[in-house]
C-alpha cells in the first residue's frame, strides 16, 4: 500500500470508521489466511479513533496498518482484548523487522487502549518508549493519546501542558482528526482542572474541526465531552441537547463514557434517582467490554449519586469501591476524589469531629496540589462548617476558596460558609450580603432552566442558605424578601416554549397507550403497555428538559407595592424556619411577622383534614364530618388564630408552604363563607393580577363517563349561551386544548388524576385520552380565568415550585384557576359550579363568587387559585 492510500485508509477512518474496518480486515485476509496469527471470523463493522500513517518504505508491509486499524476497531465495537491482541501482533511484526519507527506508531496506539482498560502505567510506558522515536505529525499525534492517559491518570496539569504544547503545531498541519482529538483531550483537561470557559473554547473548536473535515464519529465525541463541560457550567438544557445529538453516533466506549457523563449532569440537575438506570446501563457496558477505566469511574458517579439521594452510607460503599479500583490501576490522582467524596459522605451523616476537621483540610491540601481545584473548594466547605460547629474559627479556611467558580452548588454552598462565619462573629449585616451573593448564584443557575422539574430542584441547592436567611431576618419585610426569592427560584414566569413537533407526537402517542393500558387495568387484565407508557413519559420529559428557558427574571417586590395591589385585602404568607411556622401578614399598609404553631403539628392536621375530605366525598356517612371539624378547628387555632387582630375580616391572599398547599383551606372555621384566594407566593399573586388581553369566548367541555357532567354544562349553557361547548366525542384532548387559547373562560368537568412523584403529568381524562400538563405548553394564550372540575387536580407537588395543572396554568400566565385539591362528589358538584357561575356572571371576581356559593362536604376541596 502507498502511503497515499494508507493516508487515504485513516482518514476514512476519521470520516467512515465502519468502511474503513472492513478494508482493514480485507487487507489482513489479502495478507494471506492466519499470517497475523488472530482469527479474524466474528468481527463486526465498528468505529475507530486517531491514528498516524506508518513511515513509508519501513517495516513489514500493509499488514501492520491493518492491524494497528483493526486493533483500534475492535475497541470501539466493545472488544478491547482482542484490539490489543491485535496491536501486541503488530508490535510483535515491527521488531521482527526491526522496524523501530513502526513499533514506536504501535505503541502509540496502545497507549488508547491500554488506557481505556485502566492500565495507565503501563500506557505511559508505551508513551515514553514512542516519544524518543517519533517525530512531527507523529509526535503530535502521540501527544493527543499521552494527554488523554495523563488525565484518566489523574494528572491534570501534565495533561494540560503536553496538549497544549502541541495544539499550535497541529492547528498549522494537515490533519484535522488528531487536531479535533487533541482539542478534545485538551478541553477535557481544562475541565477537570476548573477551567470552564476554556474548556469550553477548545471543544466548541473540536465540533467545528470535525464538522468541517466531515468527521462524524470525532464530532459526535466532541460534542459529547462539549455537553459533559455544558453541563459543569450549569446549562442543563443545551447539555442534555447535545448528549442527545451525539450518542446516537457512538459506540463502545464512547459511548458508556457519553453516558456517565449525562448520569452526572442528572445528578447535578438534582435528578440522581433518573440518573441511577443511567449509570447503571454504561457500568455494565463498561464491565461486558473490560473498559477498567470507566468502571472505576462510574462507581465514583454512582458514589455521587447515593450522595446527591440522601444516602450517604451506600454514597461510602461505591466511594470505597473506586477507590480500590483507583488504586489497582495506580490512578492515584483519582483516589484523591474518592477520599473527597467518602469525606463528604461523613459529613452527611452527621459527623461533626476534630478528626474531621483535620482530614477534610489535609484532603483540601492534597486535591489543590492534584490540580482539583473544585474539590479542594468543597473540601475546605466541609471543613469550615465542622469548624464552626466545633467553635471555631474558620475564616482562613474560606479565604481560600474560589466563590466565584465551580458548579453553582459549590459556589452556594462557599457562600453559606461564609454567612454561618459572619453570623458566628456577629457581622450581621456582612452575612445577609453573603446569603444574598449565594442567592443570585441560585438565581442565575436557575435561569437556565426552561423544565418546571428542573426549576424545582434547582431551588433545592438554595435550601440551607435561604433558611439562614430567613433566621437572619430582622423585620417582617426582610423576611417575606428573602422567603419570595427563595419561591421565585422554582417558580418563574414562563413565556411561550418554543414549539417541539418531536414533544408533541409522544404526547399523543402516549394519549392512545394510556388509553389502552387504563383499559387493560380497569378489566383486570396485566397490561404488557406499562412499560411503553413509562418510555413515551421518559420521552416526553426528555424533549421537555431540552428546551432553553422561557423564563424571564422576577424581583421580589416590596411591602409597598404588595400594599398598594393588595387595597382592602391582606396577605398571610406562611414561612416555614426550622421546625416551626411563621406568617408574614400585610394589611392596611402594614407588614407585621407572626410565630405560628409547629410543622409537625400542621403538616398531622392537614393529613387528617384531607383524609376526612376524600371520606366525605366518598359518601362515607357522618363520621367523617366530625373528625374533619375537630382537625379543622385545631388547624385554624395554629395557622389563622394568631393574625386576626391585624389581618381582622379582610378577604385573604394566601401563601402557604410545605404541606400546606394541599391543605382544602376552605374547611377552616375562619375562613368559611369569606373570600380567599391561594397562590404559590406573593409574586405570583401579583403576575396573576396584570392584565391580560383575551378574544372574550367561553369554552364548556365535558368528558366521558362523569354521571353528572352533562346536567353540570346544561346549567352553564344557560348562562353562556355562545359559548363553544365540547362533549362526547367532541372533547377530545388536542381539540379541547386549542379551544382553550385565548379564552376568557374555560370549564372543564372531567375525571381528575393527581400523579403522585409525576406531577407533571397529572391529568384531565377527555374523550380520545389525557390531557396531560405537559400539553398546555402547547398553549399561545392560556385562558384567563379556568375552573377544573374535577378530583385532585388542583393539587400539587414538589413542595413551593407547586407543580400541578393549576400551578403549571399560572406560571404559564392564566390569571385565576378554580380547581380542587381533593376529591369531590360527583352528585354535590353540579348545584355548587351553577351557584359560582352565576355569581362570576353576576360581576362578581372569582375569590368572592366562590365564597358565596353554598358548599356541600363533598365539594370542601375547591379552592380559587392566583388572582382572585
């Protein structure tokens, strides 16, 4: 073979690897049968990385290029013994021949795969045997390699500087897929060493490298360790797009490495039980295939993981068992960062020793002098906080961390450090300003996110802090100022996602499975679509998660704006401090801050009053009536007994928080017959409150198989008679969700479904199938005001991000939502939507008519949600 065609063999490699592994073992077969000594049957077409053209006129002939490509061939399909069987033959050939120069581009080759099986010592090995021998584009090549085994290794500040040694040399060269690799073993270097934004640069650089030279798979790979920095930086949506861009080109270990990395984006993301499968898929792909390298890693990830779930000691169990395979493989730079997490993981437990102490500053010192400078970050966190727990001081501890660096949890959790050592030395005001530096950290992260699920863990990294400051708070003002923050963290204010076809057709592939799996249930057969259910549902917030944020920022609003909206009314909103609750009430002018009852005491409460409320809309008799009266009035002593000198009998804004959400607050002795209205916060009460600009019509939907339903709309048609009315067949999901944009008002009388842990997809079920949450995003306009007749679906989850229908239709812009956040009886519904419809037809606002409609027990649960 000339060297023309050997050139032309590898850079088909670069741009068709699969073409270019099937010439190789042509090559091999025209060799002549058995001449290398491998058996060749049973190999499949495959992808294979970098490589250098062997020195033309030395050495054995084109048996060995064919080799060395089938050896790197056999490690991307998966089979990484017998790759490197193929390149020991290789070797093996070249010093028979005494071919110095092709042994050296051998051991070049080797030095992937020996790396991708966790034997870096001996990879680094075969580099320095190389590095003696080869020279220009050969010796850049090597260094791609080297740099990659340097990192895997653990040193991070090698790798950096033999990469970047030889970028300027091959940017002015020939050979765009050792440039594009060496970019991506340099970007990756970056990362680990902190150094985000020129990461970044170099692997953005590698995608276009690739996508200009048309190689696909280097592209893919590219992009994939551009999604793993992405991801780092905190823009989970752009990572999770292009892991799904790439990973359907890739294969082996690309592949498993592709998926760790999305595991910890997942798990950055808060996210660590979805991250788990993730995980668990790329550890056995990495086990099947002898990948050492990224078994010891994916057991760090899953060390993370249990972390990230609470569980610190199976968090100590994966953590030990990294380390081991750390040490095995002499990746000794690596065990640094299992002896990070296993610190960590004692913290979690409860641990608060001077032994502690003394081991998370020796491990700080230790991952610094590594070149990890975020977990050296992390580990002076943890040992400032035992610090301070023990009475000490820790300001030379957090002088040396880096706040402005690292993900945007370490940075939150660098700022609380520095609040608790302020408050411990008594400068208050300097510890409010570093709560609120942590806060914007939160907030800025936050902003990324477009998935209402998304945004609702990330207010989780703020927990600790926001509840600092909240203790920190000195007046009612300051407190109901730091509470609204913390809220708006989870709670933005949505603009119209950009449209999805890919969204769109799993929803309603998931209409028709839903509807034949709840068919199936429902006449006792097992349903074999469970598992095409849970697959369309994965999709769906798959596709969701992808989308950019909508999101536009929201400032919590002072006392005197809230005073100014709110008139005659008075706002109670509910702060949950430690293991007790607080109210902050505006009223009259005036902010004032109350001490309430404990949660344990009103989180018991509510379960009792919400368990009564499902009996009584069961039609289970009397005894419920009393059980939910004595619940309710203790309820009301704790929550609403300690406000009335200022809040007095004054329609009410309320806020609750926790459990209190799915409280049916109309059950309470104080607020029987007086209008009220419940909102996640403060400022959503005052977004629900702006004007909105709507066509003026009226939508009145029915769906299948609700006894009542159709004496409930024949009520309503009387009083709107243009309206568009949907029923029968007509209340199909699609249809009925167009009918709703723009719409002044919309009613909907439906069988409810609240998904427990899926809030997202709770669900209105209508004629052709769900109408699911995920669908109103579909929606240009959302109505103005809209009553949800029906069980559960006013409810909510994920604590103060209020993720539900009502709450999805308020953050998407919907001024006021009448919805139930417990079950109700079918038979009382009817006479009780007539009553509040002709009162709202009356001009009466929504808070008042449903006050003033006569409530049956069956119909407690309804509550006016937003504007009121």
């Amino acid at each position: 073979m000339t060297r023309p065609e050997e050139r032309a063999l590898l850079r088909l490699a670069a741009m068709d690897p699969a073409t270019a592994f099937s010439r190789a073992l042509a090559l091999l077969d025209r060799e002549g049968p058995g001449r290398d000594g491998v058996d060749h049957a049973g190999f499949q077409q495959s992808a294979f990385g970098r490589d250098g053209p062997r020195r033309a006129g030395s050495g054995p002939g084109d048996g060995v290029l064919a080799l060395r490509v089938a050896g790197l061939a056999a490690k991307e399909l998966g089979r990484l013994d017998e790759g490197l069987g193929y390149l020991h033959r290789a070797l093996e050939l070249t010093k028979e021949a005494a071919d110095a120069y092709g042994a050296a581009q051998v051991r070049m080759n080797l030095v992937g795969l020996l790396t991708a099986r966790g034997d870096v010592t001996e990879a680094l090995a075969h580099a320095r045997e190389a590095e003696t021998v080869l020279h220009r584009e050969d010796a850049d090549r090597l260094a791609a390699n080297k740099a990659c085994a340097l990192a895997r290794a653990g040193r991070l500040d090698e790798a950096h500087d033999v990469a970047a040694r030889a970028l300027p040399r091959l940017r002015e060269g020939s050979d765009p897929a050792v440039l594009n690799g060496l970019l991506t073993n340099l970007g990756l270097a970056r990362a680990l060493r902190g150094d985000l934004d020129g990461a970044e640069q170099d692997l953005a650089e590698a995608v276009a490298v690739g996508e200009t030279a048309g190689l696909g798979h280097q592209t893919a790979m590219a992009k994939a360790n551009l999604a793993f920095v992405v991801s780092r930086r905190g823009d989970v949506p752009r990572a999770l797009r292009l892991f799904a861009e790439a990973q359907p080109h890739l294969t082996g270990e690309r592949l498993a490495q592709s998926r760790l990395d999305q595991a910890e984006t997942l798990i950055m993301a808060g996210l660590p039980g979805e991250a788990r499968p993730v995980l668990t898929s790329a550890l056995d792909a990495a086990k099947a295939n002898g990948y050492g390298c990224d078994i010891a890693d994916g057991f760090l990830l899953l060390a993370h993981a249990e972390l990230a779930d609470g569980n610190p000691e199976r968090c100590t169990l994966a953590a030990e068992r990294a380390r081991a395979l750390f040490a095995e493989q002499e990746r000794t730079g690596w065990m640094l960062l299992a002896e990070h997490l296993l610190l960590r993981a004692r913290w979690a437990s409860g641990e608060r020793s001077a032994v502690l102490l003394g081991s998370a500053e020796a491990a700080a010192a230790r991952l610094e002098s590594g070149g990890w400078a975020d977990a050296a970050d992390e580990a002076r966190i943890v040992a400032a906080r035992v610090a301070l727990s023990l009475g000490r001081p820790a300001g030379h501890l957090l002088a040396r961390i880096g706040r402005s660096r690292g993900s945007a949890a370490s940075q939150v959790a660098a700022w609380h450090a520095v609040a608790l050592d302020r408050a411990a030395r008594a400068d208050h005001d300097g510890a409010v300003e570093a709560v609120e530096a942590g806060l914007r950290v939160a907030e800025d992260h936050a902003e990324a996110l477009g998935a209402l699920d998304l945004r609702a863990r990330a207010a989780g990294l703020a927990g600790e802090l926001s509840e600092l400051g909240l203790g920190l708070a000195r007046s009612a003002a300051e407190l109901l100022a730091v509470e609204e923050r913390r809220r708006a963290i989870a709670r933005p204010v949505r603009v119209r996602p950009p449209r999805d076809p890919g969204r769109a057709a799993a929803l309603t592939a998931l209409r028709v499975l839903s509807v034949e799996h709840t068919a199936g249930v429902a006449c006792g057969v097992p349903s074999v679509l469970a598992r095409d259910v849970a697959d369309l549902e994965a999709k769906v917030r798959a596709r969701t998660r992808h989308r950019p944020s909508g999101a536009r920022p929201r400032r919590s609003p002072g006392v005197g704006a809230i005073a100014a909206a709110l008139g005659d009314r008075a706002l109670v909103e509910i702060v949950a401090i430690g293991s007790g609750l607080h109210a902050v009430t505006v009223a009259g002018g005036e902010a004032r801050r109350h001490r309430l009852g404990s949660r344990r005491d009103a989180a018991r409460e509510t379960g009792l009053i919400r368990f009564a409320v499902r009996r009584l809309a069961a039609g289970d008799g009397p005894e419920p009536l009393s059980a939910l009266s004595g619940a309710a009035r203790r309820l009301d002593q704790c929550l609403l007994a300690p406000l009335r000198r200022h809040i007095g009998d004054r329609e009410l804004v309320i806020a609750p928080t926790g459990e209190l959400h799915g409280l049916p607050w109309a059950a309470l002795p104080s607020l029987a017959g007086r209008p009220f209205t419940v909102v996640p916060s403060t400022g959503a009460w005052l977004h629900a409150r702006e004007p909105r600009r709507t066509d003026g019509h009226v939508v009145l939907v029915a769906g299948p198989d609700l006894d009542h339903a159709g004496r409930e709309l024949a009520a309503l048609r009387r009083l709107h008679p243009h309206a568009i009315v949907l029923d029968g067949a007509e209340a199909r999901a699609e249809r009925v969700r167009d009918a709703m944009d723009g719409a002044e008002l919309v009613h909907i009388a439906a069988h409810g479904e609240f998904r427990e842990g899926n809030p997202l997809f709770s669900r209105l079920r209508l004629a052709d199938g769900p109408l699911m949450v995920h669908d109103l995003d579909e929606l240009t306009a959302p109505p103005r005001r809209i009553v949800l007749s029906a069980c559960d679906i006013g409810r909510a989850g994920e604590g103060d991000a209020v993720l539900g229908m009502a709450g999805a239709l308020l953050s998407l812009g919907a001024a006021t939502v009448v919805a139930a956040v417990a079950p109700v009886r079918d038979a009382a519904t009817p006479d009780f939507m007539t009553a509040f419809h002709t009162a709202l037809a009356g001009g009466l606002p929504p808070a008042r008519a449903l006050a003033g409609a006569p409530r049956a027990p069956g119909v407690t649960g309804f509550l006016c949600l937003g504007a009121g």
